[in-house]
C-alpha cells in the first residue's frame, strides 16, 4: 500500500518486536529518483490512507533493496537489521522531553 504514494518505487514493510504490543511496522522505502519525501509526510499520507493499524511507526529510507534471484525483496535482511541509527520513529518524533 506504501507503494501507492506517487514519491515510492519500492516499499518493504513488516513487523518488529515491541515492548508495548506484538509488533510494530517499519517501513524500508526506495524513492523514486530525483524526488524528496520525509518520513512524516509519508506517515501523513499513510494515515489518510490507510487503517490505522497499518500505518508504519518506523520509517527508513535505503537506496535499493537486496533482491533475491527472482526479484524478491529479502525481507529478512531488513528484519535483521532492525532499527538503525538512520530509522525514523514517529512516537519518538511526538514525545515531549
């Protein structure tokens, strides 16, 4: 669904531990060349897009994704590498000190 937006060329979305529910959703997304999009203008349009329970807590925006042999996004290297220092979080984003 993320791949909708007019700036995505290929979105990964799957679930991460939480320390509150089962999972939370992150979102690894390439964006189409020459176009800029911040992660809070994503989650915006997820949010009016989207069910709430599918909007993405985490955002990362990659370069390209590792593909296997047919062309498949290699969802368990994202998985594995979890939240990383370039992984944006929207309930961080909105905490207050």
């Amino acid at each position: 669904m993320v791949e909708a937006h007019p700036a995505v060329l290929q979105a990964a979305a799957f679930g991460l531990p939480s320390e509150l529910t089962e999972e939370e959703v992150k979102v690894c997304v390439v964006l189409r060349p020459g176009v800029a999009l911040t992660p809070q203008r994503l989650v915006g349009w997820c949010e009016a897009h989207m069910a709430r329970h599918m909007v993405p807590r985490y955002v990362e925006f990659l370069d390209a994704f590792a593909l296997t042999p047919t062309e498949k996004v290699e969802k368990y290297r994202l998985r594995e590498a979890g939240l990383t220092s370039t992984t944006w979080d929207r309930l961080a984003s909105t905490r207050r000190p």
